[in-house]
C-alpha cells in the first residue's frame, strides 16, 4: 500500500511511524517494504474468503485510522501517478541496502507494490502441477487488476507499467515451467551454492513455490483499486486452481504466455491471449468469460457465487488503469484521480 501526505498527496515517508504506532493487534500484520513510503498488509492463513474479506474490513481500516491520525492517507495502487523515485527514502535494513547497492538505478525506479495471493498446497506434487498450470493464465490475473498507467507524471500506454520496471530487475518476471519437484529444488540448491540467491525471497517470479511456507505465491497481479476486485480475483484464482488440480492441464511454450502478459501489461483487457487448451489466440476479457464458466461449480461449492458478480463488474467497467485513464482523458489532474479513486476503494 501508498503512503501519501493527506495535504500533498506525494508518497511520503510515513512507514516507520505507522509501524511504531500501530496498536499490536494490527502491529504483528505490517512489513515494511524497500521504501519508506509503502507498507504491507500480510493477511494470517485464512481457511476463505469470508475470513479475508473480515480480516481487511477490521485491519486496512484500522491501518487507514491510524494513518489519518498522523496526516497521512493510504492509497491502494501499483505506481503513484506523479512522484519521482529517486526522491523516496530506502528503510536503512541490511538486505534492502545489499540490494539496491547492485541494482543501482535500475532499483530506484521500482516504487512499485502489487497483491500477492499464497494457496496452500497439501504436497510437493501438487504444488509443481499447479503451478505449471497456472503459468498460461498469469495474464489473466494481471489483466483483471491493472492500475499502474501512470509514472513520474507520465502516461506510460501501459496499463500496467509496474509489469515493465518489474521485469528488469534480476531473477524477475515470468518464470519458465518444471518437469518435476526434484527439478525445482535442484534448482534452488544451484542458485544458493553459486551465492546467486539466499533464498526462494531473491526470486522475483510472477509465481513462485514457498517450501518453506508450504504455498503457491501469485505475485503478478497489480494492487487493486477496489477492494471488491481484490476478492473477486482471489476468489477466482482460488476456484481456477481447485479445477485445475483436478484435471489434465495443457502446457504452453514460455514465448506464448510472455505475449499474452505483453498484451494484459499494454493494452488490459482488450489485448488478447493464447488459450491453453486449444492454442488458439483470444481476447482477455473472452478468456476471462470462459475460465469463470469453467470455474463456476467449484466457486458455487466454496459459496463464491457472490464474488462472480465482481468479476463481472471488473470485465464490464474495468480494472484500476481504465477508470485512472477515463478520468484523466476527462481533464482531470493527478491529485483528483487519487481523490476519486479512494473513495471509490470501498464501494
């Protein structure tokens, strides 16, 4: 999430006071993140949505409070419209310092956050085939939450242009697929003899295996403006890969699903994508469709049906990037989209 001056409406660096301030029944689910102008909100492990959608209702507004209370406002985005990233502050940690001293200028200009969503998966095996599965639809997840257009007072073209800075950055973007767990973990063991990475956390994939936590990590999706298109695209993510695992899944090569995740970061969803079980290239928003088709018995079993009417209403209107787009092609300035949007984030 954006910390923003409540006057100015600038990033500002309003981290660290929000986490020595926070009560501890909010305390214990806040991180810092890079830059002292952004937090993250980690949910605990929740059994569904209902549970999620409680937890944010109690938790972003007591965080929203809090903020308030020391001039400041929280602004749910991937990139703040008109601030430069070399004026924002780094928190002073050892491993965001090691970081940003080899990424340079490339690092700097990523003030950038997105919504991760972790599934549980009950064994290794599961979790290699879902997430070989998931691969071809990571465009979809990302077409449906874009809401990064805009940076450092520029229109991008983008939809999505956190997607681009993000790309640039090492071990960074889409991942290629795996055979089998062993190939995964023979992976990371190579990665960490060779003091490539320290971890799993130094891969910066749009999707990526947890061990540790025992979950599957959807990191390309962009933050949501609204907060009811951040349950409705968790709801299908969580439906899509409970039908997933219970069938054969097609793989596609990595060259076609980097189109697909070109059109959603560039054009939303109105570009097109390669449909993984015929081959053939499709619109998003028919994909969208037809994956919630297909996904539609298990969000009735797991009483999702509601959260459908919000993916409806994303296809219909739009994620974040098409309203910021519509009404700064109606005149408005920066500062009045942020306004507008964030006291559209509850409705």
């Amino acid at each position: 999430m954006e910390i923003l001056d409540a006057k100015t409406l600038t990033l500002v660096s309003g981290a660290p006071v929000l986490l020595d301030k926070a009560p501890s029944t909010l305390k214990k689910f806040l991180k810092p993140e890079a830059y002292q102008s952004m937090i993250e909100l980690v949910t605990p492990v929740c059994q569904d949505l209902k549970e999620i959608e409680a937890f944010f209702l109690d938790k972003l507004s007591l965080l929203e409070r809090l903020a308030e209370r020391h001039g400041l406002l929280i602004f749910a985005a991937s990139l703040h419209p008109f601030v430069e990233a070399r004026d924002q502050i780094l928190f002073q940690d050892p491993r965001y310092k090691a970081i940003f001293r080899e990424l340079q200028l490339v690092g700097r200009r990523f003030i950038a956050q997105g919504l991760h969503v972790h599934l549980g998966m009950p064994d290794q095996e599961a979790a290699i085939k879902l997430y070989n599965a998931l691969l071809p639809y990571l465009p979809l997840f990302l077409a449906l939450t874009t809401s990064s257009p805009f940076y450092e007072g520029e229109n991008t073209g983008f939809h999505s242009y956190r997607t681009k800075l993000f790309e640039v950055l090492p071990l960074a973007g889409l991942p290629r697929s795996f055979s089998c767990w062993d190939e995964y973990e023979h992976l990371l063991r190579f990665l960490a003899h060779l003091e490539i990475i320290e971890s799993v956390r130094d891969l910066w994939w749009d999707i990526r295996i947890q061990p540790h936590l025992g979950t599957l990590e959807i990191r390309i999706c962009d933050t949501p403006t609204r907060f009811k298109d951040l349950l409705a695209v968790v709801a299908l993510i969580k439906a899509l890969a409970i039908r997933l695992l219970e069938d054969k899944t097609p793989r596609l090569p990595r060259e076609a699903i980097l189109y697909g995740k070109w059109q959603a970061s560039r054009h939303g969803l109105e570009g097109f994508i390669v449909e993984p079980f015929r081959g053939g290239r499709v619109p998003l928003k028919r994909l969208a469709m037809a994956m919630m088709d297909y996904a539609y018995p298990v969000a009735d079993d797991l009483g999702f049906t509601p959260y459908w009417e919000g993916l409806k209403d994303i296809l219909n209107r739009g994620p974040g990037s098409y309203r910021m787009l519509a009404l700064f092609e109606q005149g408005a300035n920066f500062a009045e989209i942020i306004e507008t949007l964030r006291g559209e984030f509850w409705k």
